[in-house]
C-alpha cells in the first residue's frame, strides 16, 4: 500500500500547485478525487465517468489543449480565449485576460497562430452607457477571478475579475451560453465580434442584427491557422439573445475599432458588410447590445454552420431548441458516458492518478477531429460521405489516435477513413492536416494511408457493413503512392524523386512539382512506412505484383542510412543525400534536445537538418516494419540495446514529439521486453501527470493522451497492421468494449504489484511479463498479441507478470513481426 500512500501525497501537491498558479479552481481536482474514491468504494456501479475526467490536463506547459465544452467529435467547442500564446483560446496562465468567449476551437494543435476563436463575446458592464461601452480588443481585456476556472466535459465557466460568471454547454453544432452578473450590478451589455479571430485572419463579412426577433447572424471568411494564407474558409454565426422571450433587448447597434484610435459605436444601426483589408490591418468590429431589466442571469442560444446564417439557425433551433442550460448539459454528459465507458476498470485497485490520466486522456480521444458532416464548403460542398475538420495532422495520429480507436470505436473510425477516402475522390489524394476546413502542410507525406491501411487491416471483413468501400480505399492509398501532386506541400508526397532514387534525394532538381524542399531524411522513411500500409492492404486484396513493389519501396529507409557516421561512440545514423547519391552530413544530435543551437526544426524553409521535428538520433529509429533489419545495420542486438540505453540515459529522448513514440518499446525487437517496460514507466512519471502542465507537448488531436492510454493499458500497436505489442498494464484489470462487434475483451494483471507503478520499479515488485494467455490458450510469444484472437473476438487475456526480471527477459518463441524476417506474411 506504500505506492497508493504515495500517490495520494502527489494529489494533494497538485491541488497545493493548482491553487498557487491560480488556476483552475483546487474544487476541480478535489471533485475528481472524491469520485474516484467514491468508485473505488462502490466496486464500479452506477458509474458518472465524465466525473474522473480532468479537462485542464494540457492546458500549460504549451500542451495547448481546449477545456472548453463539447460533445464527443463535436464542431463547437466553447472556451474563452485569452492573450499571450493560447493556441486554443484557453491557457492557465494567469498573468494573461480574457478577450471573450467563442464557440470554435480546436484541441491540442501545434499552431502557434491559434485556431478558430470567432464570434467572440464578452460581457461588459458599462455604467454610463452605450457609448462607452469597451468594445475593442484591448479595452475589454479583463483578468479573470483566480481559482475559479471550472470544466467537465460538456461544459466550461469562468469568473471575470469583476465578477461575472460565464459558462457554456453544447450540442454537435450549437449550444448555449450562459452569463451570472452581480447583484445590482446595472444594464448588462455584450460585445460580440465580427471581424475577430485568433489568427487574425479576416477576409471580409457581414453582421445583421434583427432586433424584433432578437437575433444577431454573422457570416464571413477566415483564413488557414495550418496551411497556406492565400486560403480562406467560410463561417457562420446565429446569436439568439431572447431566450425564448424571457429577455428583452434595450439598446443594439454596431462598433469599429483599431489600435490607433479608432473607437466608433452606431447606436440603432443593424448591418455591417466589411471586405478584407488589404493593407493589414487588424480592424476590429462587431455588434453591441444591452438588456432591460438589469437581469442578473442572461442566457444566449448560439448555432455555427460552415455553410450559411441560416443553417446556423437551424442547427440552434434543432440541437438547442428550448432545452434549457441543465438539459443540454445532460445530454452531453450522456454522450460522453458512452464513450467514456468503452473502458472499464477496477477502481478499487487501481492508483487514483492512473485512473484519472486514463480517462482524461480518453476524453482527449474522443474530442477531435471535429464532426462537419453536412457543413461542408468548396469541393466538398454537399457530399454525401462523411466529412471531418481539423485532422491535426494525420503525421500525428496515426501511431496511437487511430489504432486506439479499432479496439472500440470502429463506426466513428469508418466514418473519418470514409472522410479520407472522399479526399482522394475530391482532391486526387487524401488529406494530410486539414485545418479550418482548408488543406494543411504536409509533414511527414502522406500520413493517411497508413490510417485507412489500419482500418483494413483491423475491419475488412466488416468494411462494406460500415460503409467503406476496399477497392475504393486501395485507389486512395495508391493516388498518394503514385501520383506526384503538383504542389506536395498540402497533399500526398514528392513520390517522382523517390522512386526515380530510392529515397528523397537533397537538393533536386524536380521539374515536375513544387514544394518545400528540407526534411529529405525524415520524408524518406515516413515514405518508405506508408509503401509498407499500402504493400498491407494489397497483401490483404490478393494484389500479387503490387504486394512485391511495395515491399521493395518500404525498404528504402535503408537507402538513407549511412554506416560511416558517429556519434557518442555509435556508427551508423539516417541522413540527408544528394542525387549523385553521396550523404550530406549532419550532425545526428541537431535538433535533439541536446542542440543548443537556435536552429529551425519544423516547416522552415532554413530547416537544413534534413529531419521534421526531431534529429537523426531520433528517426534512425523509425522503421516500424523492418525493425529487424535496421537492428542489424546498427551492428546488433547488443549494440542496438546499448545505442537505445544511451539514447535515453543521454537526453536525447524527446518525448514532446511523436517520431519518438515507438522508441521506449524499441527493446522488444531485440529480445528484452524487461528494458522495454522500465522504459516505459520512467516514461510515463517523468512525462505525464494530472496538472495542466500534464503532458510533455502539443497534444496533437490527442496523440499524447492516445500514447499515455496504450502505455497505462500495457499494449503498444503497429500501424497497419493487427498485431499489438504487449508491455505492462499500469492497472490490474480492464475491460474494451466494443458495441460494433458485440465483443468485450478483459485483460487481467495476474500478480499484479501497485508498487510498481512509479517511475523507477523497485526490487521484488512484479511487473515483467512472464506470460500471456488469450481465452485459454498460453501465447507463444510474451511480447505480442494480434487484433484477431483477442480484440475482434474478445473474451478473456491474462497476463502474468513477475519480478524476477532476469528469468523473462526474452519474448519467448518469436520477437515482434519484420518484413526482412517473414513477418507480415498473411493479412489476418
């Protein structure tokens, strides 16, 4: 019980920490603990999961991750936003005041710009009237009220330092929004934007204020938060102000403002009609309006649509119609519930923290992408597939987002690879990041052919009940493969070069098709990763000579390894090369964390390290499906484990970044899983906690949180493929419900010893697998389990675990699948 002694001291030091960094109120970490307690109390009956959720996990340390209310992959998702660095509008930093709050966001982007954050509102108190209202961006600024930031999922409130309270809930395209103002405090006003966004994007809109039906419906253009300024995408709003007809407006008009004087107000005026400004300018305008009565309780009805005012009405009148706050936020608790529920576990015996890490970070997977089926614009315009925005980025997911999603979620999993598959049919490829509903920058190719590989390979005997054409998706996977975009930036790959030299050659001549010319290293065995989901999926159709081109392709991460480079006493690393096929040296340690140096590491056009994101130490690594193979270009098995020894001893692990997500479990394929769990929970207590400051970096659509489950749940997958690599649970016993196929799989922790979930294992506690037996049937292999004898059918997995490190230390009768070594010889 030492361990649990030990974990209830750094619940009560976190909620010490909440209250000294002001935010989010300590109530929010005490309500989570008590329902855990009280879980663990009531042997898991009649269970409210949204209640161990912590919604404020990623919100610091720059996880930019939204608190805001939403429904599972819902469009709206309301927050305020706040100055400073707050990609998501909302941040805990409690130096930094809130502008408003706005219906749109997304969760856990890389975008430093911000995304989203329009139609703001803020709520004023202006005792001498309408036109003194503060109305610009600068003026309304308000801190907030300290230790008063509070969210669940399904609903979001925060206190302004003169004390009106704004909260808000929400519906897949609406919600409502309601305003608590102090007692006797006078007229209530509110400013409300037009122009506003967090990018500071406009393009031009307009404004239509219909005082009679107490209506306020704005329509505009915005630009990309993640992809090229010369795109733009269309938004609307529709503000019902009279909630049902118990609020009365008093005064409404117009307003404009700059940084530079300009302060304008139109009492009685009804329309704005504004177009981009040219010369850039951040120009500020919007409506104003009060009510009358001086109420102490305002409530607002807000629909969003990405096609037109009107549906942004209806989408209000149909989602939100006259339920009233506590109804819709009901109703959204029931929707996470369900979610939420996929995953069941024994509280009881499960540490408090891991418990609420776990379905915090489920809640973080289910919140993105966002659902826009039936909004959709441009080429999309009335399409008849499913249609999802903000694919932060599909480089980012599909490690641990999309493989988590098979175990329980195959619909919402069909229906976003149906997303992709439109793509192609639309563009001539997939999509790679889009974000605000705009084609996004391509990282490392084209990421989505190993997400709808994963699909296949998990649901192909299902794919037709779900919606999902094979022959369909296969042409998708090989547009990416083979048909050279003219700008690869924004979709699909540089795949001309590639072919022609076996690898993305440095500084090529390429005559046929424009895009940023770095990161030749990384694009390379990215590349030869997504030949391998494509050579998956042709296995699986019987496409016998694609089969043999693919396999061919995937190995050619190999034509980027140069055996003669070193670094801290090991030879042999990935690097950049020209077309005459000589290396182009870079020092493997740039862009790790050890590179003091201020160079660029992402999309700059000066990223002259050859790698996205990460350095060359990193991505030698990055072989997924022939890792058997490079453990032998790195000079074997004892110096593979060696080189990853160092790697992590040495600080040049960077766990804020997904190329580095593979990595801790990189022993097993060497044959010492035992290195591969230690790893992993030094990982997981060194990196993760349940602050705001939580998670080591961008959450990423929820890479992050989808990373922590599988390595909490003790399983690690293989994209495209079925096969799953087993590590160690961090709790006893869990169940994986999946309503699709009817099946439920139990994984139990036999021996389970909680003194070993902490950074460092102590002696005599068992937590290394000694074996794994599926329904009965003891597994060959203690280090891998496939998605058909476990998952798709369910049932019962038992996995026994020891101290005695030493005795199984190996993976019994074969290491995890490689190509070079027969691997993946069958689809299952």
């Amino acid at each position: 019980m030492a361990a649990f002694k030990r974990l209830s001291w750094l619940l009560a030091a976190s909620s010490l920490l909440s209250s000294i960094s002001a935010q989010p109120s300590p109530e929010v970490q005490k309500r989570i603990s008590a329902a855990i307690e009280a879980a663990a109390k009531s042997n898991g009956s009649d269970i409210d999961y949204t209640q161990f959720v912590n919604v404020f996990i990623g919100t610091d340390n720059f996880g930019d991750v939204c608190p805001g209310a939403s429904i599972p992959f819902g469009m709206v998702k309301f927050s305020t936003d706040l100055t400073g660095y707050a990609p998501a509008g909302y941040v805990t930093d409690n130096t930094q005041t809130i502008r408003g709050l706005s219906p749109l966001h997304d969760s856990g982007t890389g975008s430093s710009l911000g995304t989203y954050g329009n139609f703001e509102i803020m709520p004023l108190l202006c005792p001498h009237g309408f036109d003194t209202c503060t109305t610009s961006l600068d003026a309304r600024e308000r801190f907030r009220l300290n230790n008063t930031d509070d969210a669940s999922p399904g609903y979001f409130a925060q206190t302004l330092d003169n004390h009106i309270k704004m909260e808000a809930t929400s519906t897949r395209r609406a919600g409502l929004e309601r305003f608590t103002f102090p007692k006797g405090s006078g007229t209530p006003y509110f400013v409300l934007d037009l122009a506003n966004d967090l990018p500071e994007s406009f393009a031009g809109g307009t404004l239509d204020i219909d005082p009679d039906q107490g209506r306020i419906t704005i329509g505009g253009h915005w630009g990309s938060s993640f992809g090229p300024g010369q795109f733009h995408y269309q938004a609307f709003a529709c503000f019902d102000l009279l909630d049902g007809g118990n609020q009365q407006l008093k005064e409404y008009g117009v307003w404009t403002a700059d940084d530079f004087g300009l302060d304008a107000k139109g009492l009685g005026m009804t329309h704005m009609n504004l177009s981009i400004d040219l010369i850039g300018d951040v120009y500020q305008s919007g409506a104003l309006f009060s009510y009358e009565g001086e109420p102490e309780e305002v409530n607002i009805r807000v629909g969003i649509s990405f096609v037109s005012v009107d549906q942004a009405c209806s989408n209000a009148e149909t989602e939100v119609g006259d339920s009233s706050f506590e109804d819709i936020m009901a109703q959204s608790k029931a929707l996470w519930n369900e979610k939420l529920s996929k995953v069941e576990i024994d509280f009881a015996q499960t540490a408090p923290n891991v418990t609420e890490m776990l379905y915090s970070s489920l809640y973080r997977s289910f919140l993105t992408p966002n659902n826009a089926t039936n909004e959709t614009q441009a080429e999309f315009a009335n399409t008849t597939h499913f249609y999802f925005d903000s694919l932060y980025c599909s480089w980012d997911t599909f490690r641990t987002f999309y493989p988590l999603m098979s175990l329980h979620s195959p619909v919402e999993f069909a229906q976003i690879v149906d997303n992709y598959i439109d793509g192609y049919l639309k563009r001539g490829w997939m999509p790679e990041c889009r974000a605000n509903n705009l084609p996004g920058w391509t990282q490392g190719g084209s990421s989505g052919d190993v997400i709808v590989g994963h699909f296949a390979m998990t649901y192909h005997n299902e794919a037709s009940e779900l919606g999902i054409d094979l022959e369909q998706l296969y042409a998708a996977m090989i547009a990416d493969g083979e048909v050279n975009p003219p700008e690869w930036n924004i979709q699909g790959r540089q795949v001309n070069v590639y072919k022609e030299f076996g690898y993305v050659p440095f500084a090529v001549l390429d005559t046929m098709s424009t895009g940023r010319q770095t990161r030749e290293g990384s694009r390379t065995l990215e590349y030869a990763f997504e030949d391998f989901a494509i050579r998956q999926v042709a296995l699986l159709l019987n496409k016998t000579d694609d089969v043999e081109t693919y396999t061919n392709r995937s190995f050619f991460y190999r034509n980027v390894f140069d055996p003669n480079v070193k670094s801290d006493g090991f030879t042999g690393f990935s690097q950049k090369r020209f077309m005459n096929g000589s290396f182009a040296y870079v020092d493997p340690i740039d862009c790790s964390p050890l590179d003091n140096s201020t160079r660029d590491c992402s999309l700059q056009d000066d990223n002259s390290v050859g790698f996205y994101e990460a350095s060359s130490w990193e991505y030698s690594f990055f072989v997924p499906h022939d890792t058997a193979h490079l453990i032998q270009l790195m000079g074997g098995n004892e110096t593979y484990v060696n080189r990853l020894d160092h790697f992590f001893s040495a600080g040049l692990f960077d766990p804020s970044n997904e190329p580095s997500f593979q990595t801790p479990i990189g022993y097993h394929y060497a044959n010492q899983p035992t290195k591969s769990v230690d790893e992993v929970r030094n990982l997981v207590f060194t990196s993760f906690d349940i602050t705001p400051a939580g998670i080591p970096g961008n959450d990423d659509q929820a890479a992050m949180a989808t990373w922590l489950v599988f390595h909490l749940l003790g399983m690690y997958p293989v994209p495209s493929s079925s096969q799953f690599l087993v590590v160690s649970p961090f709790l006893p016993k869990y169940t994986i419900h999946n309503s699709f196929l009817n099946v439920s799989t139990t994984v139990t922790v036999q021996n389970f010893d909680p003194r070993s979930v902490q950074k460092t294992i102590p002696h005599g506690a068992a937590a290394y697998v000694k074996s794994v037996t599926v329904n009965g049937n003891v597994q060959p292999s203690r280090c891998h389990i496939d998605f058909y004898d476990v998952f798709r059918v369910g049932g019962e997995v038992v996995i026994e675990v020891t101290s005695d490190k030493d005795s199984v230390n190996s993976c019994g009768a074969s290491v995890p699948d490689s190509l070079s070594t027969g691997g993946f010889a069958v689809a299952r």
